[in-house]
C-alpha cells in the first residue's frame, strides 16, 4: 500500500506532462495550418485540385493490367489519398479511350 501511492502520483504527473505537451503540439499545428491557408493562394495553389501526374504515372495508367501499380505510383509520388488516386488514373485512362 506504500508504494502504490507515489506510483499514482507519478501516473499522474506523467499524464499531465503528456496532456500539455499534446496541446502545445496541437496549437503549433493550428498555427502551421493556419499560415498555410494564407500561403497557398499567394503562390496559386489550389490544395483542392488532384496534382498532376509524372509520365511513369500516365504510361502505366494507360495499361489496365497496370491500373493498381498506376494508382499506387500516383499515391507515392503525391501523397493524395487513394480515392483521389483512383479518380485521377480513371480520368487519365478515360482520356485515352476517348
């Protein structure tokens, strides 16, 4: 029963130093976000609309065996969530056909 006591209070003290270290890290990234909202239309950057695709990117979306390896390439190089991937290689392999 002693030790549990200044076990609880450690606990409790740590849990504490990670709250506040949680919210300092969330307001510096509210900060980060808030200067990139008023950075990106300065330089004419639209976060909204899909990067556009590398060459190694097209040339594999315009092989339907290679429509997996083409969405996965497009998601590394830009980082965009897969469905945007998907939406950007259909669009690439529609514009082919068409």
């Amino acid at each position: 029963m002693d030790t549990v006591f200044p076990v609880v209070v450690l606990a409790g003290v740590l849990l504490l130093i990670v709250g506040y270290t949680l919210t300092r890290i969330e307001r510096r990234l509210r900060g980060q976000d808030h200067k990139l909202d008023l950075l990106l239309p300065q330089a004419g950057i639209d976060p909204s609309r899909p990067t556009e695709p590398f060459e190694r990117v097209k040339t594999l979306a315009q092989q339907p065996a290679q429509r997996i390896e083409a969405i996965r390439a497009y998601r590394q190089e830009t980082g965009a969530e897969l469905r945007t991937a998907v939406a950007v290689i259909d669009s690439l392999k529609s514009s082919v056909d068409g």
